[in-house]
C-alpha cells in the first residue's frame, strides 16, 4: 500500500542517516584542506631545496674543532692529529682548535679506559675485581706478616673507589687519608663523650641508648666535617662507626685502623699509576 511504501522509504533513510553521519560543520573540511597544503608545501621545499646541495660552501670565515676522543692512543695516530692540527693553523689562522677531550671529560685512561672501551661494563668490573682482590689479598698478608689485623671493613668500600671511579673526589689519596683520619678523631670523641670508653663492645653489650647517641652522633659529625673540609670520603662513616660501637677502642688498636688505611690507600693509586690511570697523588 502507499503508506506502507512511504514509511519503508522513511526507515531507510533514518538507517542510511545514522550509518552515515552528516555534518555541516566546516572544521573537517578545513582540517583536510590545511593538511593537503602542509604537505604539498614540503613536496616543493624539498623539490626546491635539492637545487643547493652542489653549490660551494658560501665565503667567510673558517671554524675547525678539533676533538681528541680517543685516550691512550697509538703513536701513528698522535702524529696524524698533530699533522691535522698543523695543517689547519697553517691554512686558516683564524679556526679554533678545541681544547683536548682530557680537559672535556673525565675519562680514566690507561687499562681501566682500554677495558672499558674493548669490553663495555664488563671491563671495569674485570678491572675493579682483580685489583681490590690484590690490594686486600696484600694487605692480608702483610697483616699476617707483621701480626696485625689490617684488613677492615672500612677498606673495602675505599678500595673499591679506588678502582671503580678513580678520577672521582672522594677516591683521591687526600679525601681518603683526611677522611678516616678525621673518623678516628670523631668515633674516639664520641666515646669518651657518651661514657663509653671502657666499655664492652656493642656486639656484647648490646644496644644501648648510650651507644645509640654514640653512633649516631658520630656519623652525623663526620659527614658534617667531611663537607666543611670540603673532604668527602663516604667509607669514614664505617670507620667512625667501628669505634662508636666498641669495636676498636684502644690507642694500638686505632693506629692499626690507619695504618690499614694508609697500607691500602698507597697500594691502590700505585697499581692505579702503574697500568696508566690518571689517578691524582693527592688531590
């Protein structure tokens, strides 16, 4: 029937309506038109900029950097870059010669960089492992040599700055020395501050509020002095808490703990010196 007919046509076109949304809006329209432009208009850049790439470099002045990235070099290559650096002074006067990659970054040189460079990560710790095994093994030694107990807590975390970061503040021979000794002085002065001198160590004592302050204390002074002396060294925490805890108490027993210190300290930066680390003499 005819009303049937127009109100089939009228479901139809409300289904096609909603399938097919219709919109009146301009801004698809000129999103679409924007995005055509954009791209048409890299199409000619790029067409038109292809006509620059034979011309000669435009009259002017000349500047050269010169970097040195690679330490420990061959001699046929220093000469090269000696060659080079000649050749530019001689032709243009006017270039800059870039200061050398030594003063640019900090890289270790000697066996650490080569291994680090041969062998990524796994070079370092090759290195860091075989020499705190010899300067601990050797100061085992010379401990049971002489009779005394030179191997420490404290020497493991310094000779492992030693080794793992040697151009690095805290590892110099001047933090290092200044700061356990500066650690012997806090941890003893705590001691005799909270009573404790003559005291068991902590271990047999236990935990007491006197210890508590002692330890604490002289942690909290060390890193405090440390940072006015402008001498960080990390490892005299563990110094100064060896002594705050009765661990070591006595005048024989504080001179063995630096001995130990310094033992360790000119066994590191020689090996350091010997396989060609720039590792400072002092600081």
């Amino acid at each position: 029937m005819p009303g049937n007919d127009f109100a089939s046509a009228g479901r139809t076109r409300a289904r096609r309506s909603r399938s097919w949304p219709r919109t009146h809006s301009a801004s698809p329209i000129t999103v679409r038109w924007l995005g055509a432009l954009v791209i048409a208009s890299c199409l000619v850049a790029f067409v038109k900029g292809k006509r620059y790439l034979d011309l000669p470099p435009a009259a002017g002045k000349v500047l050269a950097i010169v970097l040195d990235l690679v330490s420990g070099r061959e001699p046929e290559v220093e000469r090269q870059l000696t060659w080079l650096r000649t050749r530019v002074k001689q032709s243009a006067p006017q270039a800059l010669i870039a200061a050398s990659a030594d003063t640019m970054t900090d890289l270790p040189g000697g066996a650490l960089e080569v291994a680090e460079r041969r062998a990524g990560r796994v070079g370092p710790a090759a290195y860091a492992v075989a020499l705190c095994l010899i300067v601990l093994a050797a100061a085992g030694v010379v401990g049971l040599v002489l009779k005394q107990p030179y191997l420490f807590p404290h020497l493991g975390p310094t000779v492992m700055l030693f080794f793992e970061s040697p151009l690095a503040k805290p590892a110099t021979p001047r933090n290092t020395l200044l700061g356990h000794a500066v650690a012997i002085l806090v941890g003893a002065g705590c001691l005799a501050l909270f009573g404790l001198t003559d005291h068991p160590p902590a271990l047999q004592e236990g935990i007491t509020g006197a210890r508590t302050g002692a330890a604490a204390l002289s942690v909290a002074l060390i890193a405090a002095v440390l940072l006015l002396l402008d001498c960080a060294h990390p490892p005299a925490g563990t110094t100064t808490l060896i002594i705050s805890l009765g661990l070591l108490t006595s005048a024989g027993e504080l001179l063995v703990l630096a001995a130990g210190v310094l033992l360790v300290t000119v066994a590191s930066v020689a090996l350091n010196r010997v396989l060609g680390v720039r590792q400072p003499l002092w600081s």
